[in-house]
C-alpha cells in the first residue's frame, strides 16, 4: 500500500509557473508507474503526465512543451514543474501511484491561474 500527499497549488496569473510536489510513503518499492491527474470543475478526471519506473513520460497533449513530470532518485517524492499557465489548467491535481493493477491517489491540491 502507499499513501500519496500532494502539495504546492496555489493561485498564479497566466503565463506563471509552479511546481507542485508529491510526497510517496508506504511501499515506494513497488510503485510501477506515477503520474499527475486533473479534475475540473463539472469535468472528468483527465490525465495530465505519467512517468514509469523505466523513466517513460507520457504528456496530455495540451500540456506538452509546458509541464515536466519527475521523480526524484530515492523515488519518494514526484513532481510537475508547470509554465505558462493558462486559465484552462484551472483544476484539482491529484497525483496517482500503481503497484500492478491497483491505482493509489492523493487528496490533491487546487491550482487556479486568474489574473
């Protein structure tokens, strides 16, 4: 089992930047895959970046060439530095881990892009 806290959201103006952070606790050793997730208000959970152990990244179209997801080198906290946010990346980010078919998730954190 893991336990996933996502951290980092906030309120930023268009074309700022921020880095949010998930801190993974539990068995990171099993940990196959993690990735970033976003839900809008009154819109479906979407993927945002995905990265596997075998350092893999897959990137939801509208965010490629904005958003870089990582994973630090003891595998313990994941990340997505984002740029250029636009008022449509307005959402909850919730931050996912898969230990074979079992997908874990954090509570997520509200990043709102307004001027």
């Amino acid at each position: 089992q893991v336990q996933l806290a996502e951290s980092g959201g906030g309120l930023v103006q268009p074309g700022g930047s921020l880095k949010l952070s998930c801190a993974a606790s539990g068995s990171i050793s099993r940990l196959n895959a993690m990735g970033w997730y976003r839900q809008a208000l009154g819109k479906q959970r979407e993927l945002v970046a995905f990265l596997t152990t075998g350092g893999r990244t897959t990137y939801a179209d509208s965010v490629k060439d904005r958003f870089t997801i990582s994973r630090d080198n003891a595998g313990n906290t994941l990340y997505l530095q984002m740029t250029s946010l636009q008022p449509d990346d307005t959402a909850v980010y919730y931050c996912s881990g898969d230990i074979l078919r079992v997908r874990y998730w954090g509570q997520g954190t509200q990043v709102t892009v307004s001027s």
